[in-house]
C-alpha cells in the first residue's frame, strides 16, 4: 500500500518518461525507430496530450529521442548521445602514389548484382525507395510516341529541359549556374572521369582524399594520374592545412574532393572551409573537382552549399547525377565544368557522342511532376534511420576496439576494426556468409586501411541485422587470431 502511495505522488509525466527510458534501454524501440505518437500515447495511457508532450519534451532534452519535423519523435542513435567512438584523422603517406588497386574494386561491384547476398558493399540505393514503377510508366509511354525520333543519338551537352531543371535544382546548393552551364553525362563517374581528362594529362598529380571512393582511384589509374593523397577528417573532410603544405611542396595539377556526404568517411566539409578551398586553389589557378552526388541526401536542417557555390573564375568543375536518388540503372549525371565546358563536350563527343536520350527524357519529365521533392524528403527519413540501426547494430555485436563514423547524410558507414583485423581476409570470409562489403583496401593507392570497412546502410533492414551479427561474430573470430 505504501508503494502505491509512492508512485501516485510521481507526476504522471515522470512516470512516462522512466517507462519509455526503460523500454528503450531494454530494446522495445530500437535507434532510429520511431515512438508512437504523442495522441497514440496519450489514449493508451489515458493522459492529456499535455502530459505526453511533457514528457517527451524531457527524453529530447535528456538526448534519449529527437524530433522530426512532420515525422514524429525517434530513437536517437548511440553515437548521438556520445557513446559511439569514431575513427581516427587519416595520416596518408606525404608523397605521390601510382594507382593500382586492381581487380578487388572490380570484383566488389560484381558481387553487388548477386540476389543471393545482403549488399554491403557496392555503395547502391535501396531499390524499395526508388521510384522504378513511375520511371518505367514514363519511359514506356515516351517509347510509344511517334513524334519521338528515334535515329537521334543526341547531342554532347544534352537534353535542354533537363538542363534547364538540373540548373534549377543547382540553385538550392547556392550555385548560380545556367543551362548552357552545364553538360549531361553518362552517371556522376563520367563526368569526374571527363573533367580529370580536361584538365590533366598523364603522369599529372593530383590531390584527393584520404581514404576516398574506389571508382575515382581506378580513373586516375586508368588516365595514367599520380595521387597525392591528403589527410582527411571523418567530420569536416579534407586537411586544407595539408593540402596547402602539398601544393607548396609538389606539382599538383588538380584537386579533387567530395566535400558533402564523402563517400566513404560520410564527412561534411564545413561552409568556411569550402570557401577557403576554393579561394586557396584560384590563387593558385588550380582547377578543382566536385563530387556532390550525395549532397541532396542531408537528415536534418537544409541543404549544405557546394563548393561551386563559392566559384567566381570558373575554376570548380561541379559533378553529380540522378543514380543515388532516382535511379542508378539510368545512368543520368552532368558536369557544370565553367570554364573548361568547351574541353568537356569535344571529349564528350569523342567519347560517345551524347548520353542516351531517352533515359534523359523520363528523369526530366519525372522531375517537372513535382515527384522529386516529396521522394527526396521520404528517402532522406529512410536513410536517416537506416544509418542510425546500422551504427547501433555494429555497436551491439562487433567487438572492442571498433569504431564507426556518424555521418549526418548519405547512406556509407566506414568503419575501423581492431588493428590486427584484415578487411579482405574479412571479406573473403563474408562472402562464404553470403554477405558482401568494402575492404578497406580499394579505398586508397596504399594498404593504408587495411583494418577498415565500408558498410552500405540503404540496405539495412530488420533481416539483415543478422548479417551485422554475422559479421560481428567474423570480426571477433579474426580479432582473436
């Protein structure tokens, strides 16, 4: 009887957060997950609103849950409550590098297209989010228009309404650009691989991240390029203190850099810094290129500016495209290059002639319906809780000693394992479990990571928690070699 006294003089709303607080330590809603709703709560306790909103006014201030704006309230994940340690600053070697990373890049993405395996590796959109059933309704009712013809190969800068809403959509990264500014490509990795060759020649240097995406090394190995790789933060991105003393130290031709969302550190270069980038390499007239293709998938607030953004020579080569958000299969990228536009459409006609045009057509014909705004809006909620299951999951079953980036967008975690773990006897060993990743090594021209990993989160599920424990349990097994 004196117990109940006791409880009856708790404020009900405390009484609500100690339940939730207790419920989430004890694994009823996961990182990430969503809570019920304040009215759902508050008829299944039959309390006010009021009192429900107190009391999730305290878990949000004890760092226990967040609110999402027109979403409702969430599991904040470990890392965001300070728990989760992050990896290391690189620490690349000072001098330049040949490239050669061979087959194991190759041999990840081929892995990729296998049903049987949970995809890990290949750093690929969740199909279930894309909208393929609409795409595909445009581009067959397209097909069938007669008035379409059909002999065109198009031309190198590319479909003008395209251009035109890409121009547009350029706008809210604070990019003044227009449509004759810019030139479509075949994906966001022909247009870095067109603005390498527009501004290099073989046995140039140039400075990139470290670790940084596998694709961009294969195209400096293919074009016969030098990297220089410079120490990069897995929250702010590249050291412009190291970058400043490689360009006073060696010959760099160009730099090339993917300042929102890296893939695979997932770091965001803070706005000043970007700035400062681009100012630094105009006074040295050094072109510089930008990967932005995950600047569109940022969780929270608005969208971060892209270093182009800052361009007053004409000097920032801006790249992207439509595969991580609308649709990989299409292959639907541009180049805003300034003042090296002209290079890219002759290398571009010379390459193959124009990107496929009917392909071009169903992305801008998708975009002027006004689908891409609410898909962008839903998708970044997904991907938002994706990465944050995904970290708490590695936080429940890899062992001591590993550690993992907290990314706010895009959907790559890189991860760091114990030191005496080797990323590719890791994934020679995961492959047997079915389950596919990144080994460290295909993400730098040294086997400087070698004890890391790239995990991709589009693909994390309630099933696929089971891989993550699978690869715990790897991990652990190797960590005790």
């Amino acid at each position: 009887m004196a117990d109940l006294q006791i409880v009856e003089k708790i404020p009900l709303y405390e009484q609500l957060v100690n339940e939730m607080a207790r419920q989430i330590a004890q694994g009823t809603f996961r990182p990430g997950e969503r809570i019920p709703s304040v009215r759902r709560t508050s008829q299944q306790k039959n309390m006010s609103i009021t009192t429900v909103l107190q009391a999730y006014q305290i878990l949000e201030d004890r760092g226990v849950i967040e609110a999402r704006p027109q979403s409702g309230y969430f599991v904040r994940a470990p890392q965001e409550m300070g728990s989760f340690p992050e990896p290391e600053c690189s620490d690349p070697p000072i001098d330049p590098t040949h490239v050669n990373i061979g087959e194991l890049a190759i041999r990840v993405v081929r892995d990729s297209a296998n049903p049987n395996m949970v995809q890990f590796g290949a750093a690929i959109p969740d199909p279930e989010l894309l909208p393929t059933r609409r795409l595909n309704r445009i581009l067959a009712a397209l097909a069938r228009r007669e008035d379409i013809p059909q002999y065109l190969c198009g031309v190198p800068e590319g479909l003008e309404e395209l251009r035109i809403q890409t121009a547009q959509r350029m706008f809210s990264a604070g990019c003044m650009v227009t449509p004759d500014d810019l030139t479509i490509t075949s994906g966001c990795v022909e247009a870095l691989s067109l603005s390498l060759k527009a501004v290099c020649k073989p046995g140039d240097l140039v400075a990139i991240e470290s670790p940084t995406y596998f694709v961009i090394l294969q195209a400096l190995e293919i074009l016969g390029l030098q990297a220089l790789e410079i120490p990069t933060h897995h929250r702010t991105g590249m050291s412009l203190e190291a970058l400043r003393f490689a360009l006073d130290h060696h010959p760099v031709r160009a730099v090339l850099v993917i300042p929102n969302f890296h893939n695979p550190l997932g770091s965001l270069m803070p706005v000043e810094n970007k700035r400062e980038l681009v100012e630094m390499l105009a006074g040295r007239h050094i072109p510089l290129i930008e990967d932005d293709i995950y600047g569109e998938l940022y969780f929270e607030g608005q969208r971060p500016p892209a270093a182009k953004s800052f361009d007053k020579e004409g000097l920032v080569l801006y790249c992207s495209s439509y595969s991580k958000d609308i649709s990989p299969s299409y292959r639907v990228g541009w180049v805003a290059a300034g003042r090296y536009k002209k290079q890219i459409e002759q290398i571009k006609m010379a390459t193959n002639v124009g990107t496929a045009l009917l392909p071009q057509m169903a992305i801008a014909r998708f975009i002027a319906s006004g689908g891409y705004d609410h898909l962008l809006r839903r998708i970044r909620r997904a991907y938002a809780q994706k990465m944050a299951q995904m970290s708490a999951a590695v936080l429940r079953y890899f062992p001591a000693g590993t550690r993992v980036t907290n990314p706010s967008g895009g959907f790559v975690l890189w991860v760091q394992l114990p030191e005496n773990v080797d990323s590719l006897e890791l994934y020679s060993l995961a492959l047997k479990a079915r389950i596919n990743l990144a080994p460290g090594y295909i993400f730098s021209s040294t086997p400087r990571y070698s004890n890391f990993i790239r995990l991709n989160a589009a693909y994390m599920n309630e099933g696929s928690e089971k891989a993550i424990l699978k690869l715990g349990s790897l991990v652990e097994r190797l960590a005790e070699k």
